[in-house]
C-alpha cells in the first residue's frame, strides 16, 4: 500500500488543483455567462463522446491492466529510451482502439437519422452538432489509452495533471472566449475538440520520455505465446459485449433529460454531477495505482494481497468520499447561494445529495468490481452490466415523467446499488476474498451520526446567516467527525501518512 498511497496523495492533490480550476469554471463562467441550454450541449456532447470511447476502445483499458503483468519484462532495470520492455503490448494498445473507432465511426453515423429525431423536438442544437462527437471521442479515447499505459507502470501523477489541470485549464481559456465572443458557438465547439487534442499530445509525449515504451511490436514473443493471444482476443471480445452494456449507464440519465426535458434541464443536471463528483475523485487517483496492483496479485493468486488491497482501498475511500459528501451536504445551501443564477441551478439540490451517495457507493465498491473484472470469473460482470444498463434505461424512462431530475439521479442511485450488490456476491462466493469488514461498518456509523447532527441541528439551532451557519456547522461536525476518525484509528493508512506529514513538516 505504500506506493498506493504516495502515488493516490499526490494524485488527489493535482486532482483538487483541477477541482479548483473546476470551480472557478463552473461558479464564475459557466453559470454567468453561457445559458443552461449551452451548457447543456457542452455536457452532452462530452457524455456522447464518452460514450462513444466506452464502446470503440474495445476494452483497452481493462485489457491493459489485465494482461500488462504477462507482457512485461520480468526483473527489467534501468530503462533506457526505445527499449521494448513490454514485448511490444503498447503497439497492440494502439491498433485495437483505432479498429474500434473505424467500426463504431460507421455506426454512429448510421444512427444519425433515428437519434435525430429523437432529440430533435426538445434539443435540436445538439443535432446540429452531432457529428462533432467523433473528433472529440477520437482524441478522448487516446488520451485515455495513453494515461492507463502510465499507470500500469506505476506513473499516474502526471498523466493525472494532464487530464485534470490541463484539460480543465484548456476547457475554462475554451469557455472565457465563448463568453466573450471572441468565437461564436461553431468556434467553441471547435476549441473544446482541441482542448482533448493537447491532453493526449501531453500523455503521448509523457509515455516516451520514460522510456518505457515503443512502437515496435514483438513477433517472436506473439509467436511463442499462442494462448496468451487467444486469452487476450477473448477478453477482449468480451470486454466489447459487456461496454455495450456497462458505458450506457453512466451517461444514459443525460441523454434521457436531453431527449424528454431539453439542453436546459441537462445544463442545470451537469453542475449538480460536477458538484456531486467531487466525492470520487479520491477514487480516481486510488483505483489508477491499486488497479494495476489488484491485477498482479489476481495473476499470481495472492489472496492475502488481493484482500489486503481491496480492503484498505474501500475502507479510505469511504472514510474520504464520505467526508466530501458531508462537507458539500453541510455547505449545498451556500453552494447554490454564491453561484451565479444560483436560484436556477438549486432546483437540483436534492440531485447532488442522490448523485453523491452514487458516487461513494461507486467508488467504495470500485476495488470489488476490479477484482471481479481481471479474475477468470470476469463473465460474470457481462450480466451484471446488462442488468446495470437494463435497470438504468427501466428507472430512466419510468421515474424521470413524475420525478424530473430527481428521477434520473434516483435511477442512477438504485441501478449502481443493484449492481455492485450483485458484484460483492459474486466476489465472495468465487474468489472467496473478504471484501468489507467491521472497519467499513464504523466508518458508515459515523457518517450517519453527521447527516443526523446536521439535520437536528437546523431544526433545533438555526442561524439565519447562511455564511455563519455553514462556517460553523462545517468545523464543528466535520472537525469533530475527522477527530473520531483518527482517534478510533478508522484509516490506518491515513493516519499513517498524515504522521509521515507532519514528521516532514517538523523536520523541515
């Protein structure tokens, strides 16, 4: 776990610098100066291009982390420029994704008619700029490939950089000169495609000063490895199979308030999904790391490391995640008192605490479906991804007529729940590995106690001035929450690495 929690510290702390050039995007541009219904189609159209990527990748990105350890170079050393350490895996991890962006490019443009009509009626501006998906998903699915060649070789900080400082620095100069119409909407559309250009420019730039890649593929390695190929072809099938199902998901609830609400409802939906977000990103940095670790001990069936790992990794996370969920559940009301048109966007209040729960359940539980996903149980997770996509599409169309916004992130909610509970079954009863213990139990007492204090207290101790209000509130039940946390020792590796912290600090 150490290189876990180096790696995933410094990781989250770039993230929450992107977080920040985030906010100001977010709360002084976006909201003051585009309509609902334009941010509704710059959401959309990152939704349908990450859609997009889920299914034309092909897998990739599973594929790298699962087979990475049977293509490396056993007891490499020092690295020096072009060597091929990996008997040539980066080559394939390039040529699969271009293959399934050549044939998922043919469908897209097949379904122009239908999803046209579809949307038409009540968001006709992203019909306008429907074709413009391919060239942003073209350049997100690189960057993609390129960031997870990095952190399987256990370099995650600045492909981290590149995806949340950069392209978030890239997407608020793409936003200021939209806002002060120094391009017109054609010209932005056109900057937020360049924006994804420059990123994976940066990571393939990264990727070979290590120089630990290469473009030269290893035939003889191929040759002498027959059913290693065979293992990979088939993963990799499957991984396409089960995307049609697994990526629909997370964007599904978007497209279905597109197509039944319009751009503006989607515009409002996509800042509570930024705020609510923000209880994942310790997870993004953790899973990138441990991912890769999770794998290798999968193929070497190390069940102590894998139940250590998957162990340590979802109780921080959930202690973390848990912690930003209450602070933002402590704050909503000041949140949506300082945006700009706040009044427009607190409709959506109750969509950040549903999305946010989403999102810890998601990142508590992501370890589980890792495991699940590189063991040669892996089948399993095709039915549960139909299951996952069938629910969502179910709950989207039923709940989103009486509920609204409510609806979507409700559906949201339920169909992940359904999911990872399926998972965490499956897990135990194959691989046999503990995921949860006693530890995770604590951490969610805890967590409830907050939510319960916070809403006695503003039934019993209200303060009309809002600002004082969660001032108080904040440092008073998250202090005192964090205080538990790390007297009752509920995070053994965050207390470990804030004493390593404050040691250095002293020293220094």
């Amino acid at each position: 776990m150490g290189i876990i929690a180096k790696q995933s510290i410094q990781g989250t702390i770039v993230t929450y610098l992107g977080v920040a050039v985030g906010f100001v995007t977010t709360f002084f541009v976006l909201t003051r100066f585009l309509t609902t219904e334009e941010i509704g189609l710059a959401r959309v159209l990152v939704d349908a291009a990450t859609l997009f990527i889920g299914l034309a990748q092909l897998g990739t990105s599973s594929s790298i982390i699962r087979f990475y350890p049977h293509f490396k170079v056993k007891g490499e050393g020092v690295k020096v420029k072009g060597e091929n350490s990996d008997h040539g895996f980066f080559f394939w991890t390039l040529i699969v994704p271009l293959v399934g962006f050549v044939l998922f490019t043919a469908i897209y443009c097949a379904c122009h008619e239908p999803l046209s009509r579809w949307f038409g009626e009540k968001s006709a501006l992203f019909v306008e700029y429907y074709y413009m998906v391919l060239p942003i998903a073209f350049f997100m699915l690189y960057q993609t490939v390129f960031e997870t060649n990095a952190n399987v070789r256990m370099h995650i900080v600045v492909p981290r950089a590149v995806r949340e400082l950069i392209t978030r620095i890239g997407l608020l100069v793409a936003y200021l000169l939209y806002a002060f119409r120094v391009v017109e909407l054609d010209g932005f559309v056109i900057a937020l495609c360049s924006v994804y250009a420059l990123a994976a420019l940066c990571n393939i730039i990264y990727l070979f000063s290590l120089g630990e890649v290469s473009l030269r593929p290893d035939w003889d390695f191929l040759r002498n490895n027959p059913q290693l190929i065979r293992q990979y072809l088939l993963y990799t099938a499957f991984l396409l199979i089960s995307a049609v199902a697994s990526v629909l998901a997370p964007t599904l609830s978007s497209f279905f308030i597109t197509a039944e609400m319009g751009l503006s409802y989607t515009g409002i939906y996509a800042i509570a999904t930024y705020i609510a977000v923000m209880v994942s990103i310790p997870y993004r940095s953790m899973t990138a790391i441990a991912a890769p670790q999770l794998a290798t001990a999968i193929k070497e069936n190390n069940h102590v490391e894998m139940s250590h790992l998957m162990q340590q990794v979802s109780s921080t996370l959930l202690l973390i995640g848990g912690m930003i969920l209450c602070v933002i559940w402590l704050n909503i009301d000041l949140i949506f008192h300082i945006l700009p048109n706040g009044e427009t966007y607190a409709a959506a209040r109750q969509v950040v605490l549903i999305l946010g729960v989403s999102q810890l359940f998601i990142a508590t539980c992501s370890c589980t479906s890792s495991a699940l996903i590189y063991s040669r149980f892996y089948a399993f997770s095709l039915l549960f991804s139909f299951i996952l996509t069938a629910s969502s599409i179910w709950l989207n169309n039923m709940l989103i007529p009486h509920f609204g916004m409510d609806g979507a992130a409700l559906s949201n909610l339920v169909s992940y729940v359904v999911y990872f509970v399926l998972i965490i079954l499956t897990v135990r009863l194959t691989i046999k590995v503990p995921t949860f213990t006693q530890q995770h139990l604590k951490i969610l007492v805890l967590l409830l106690s907050i939510f319960i204090l916070n809403a006695l207290w503003q039934k019993y101790l209200p303060i009309n001035n809002i600002w004082i209000c969660s001032i108080i509130r904040t440092i008073v039940l998250i202090g005192g929450g964090c205080s538990v946390a790390w007297f009752a020792k509920l995070s053994p590796e965050i207390n470990q690495q804030l004493k390593s912290f404050f040691c250095k600090i002293k020293h220094t």
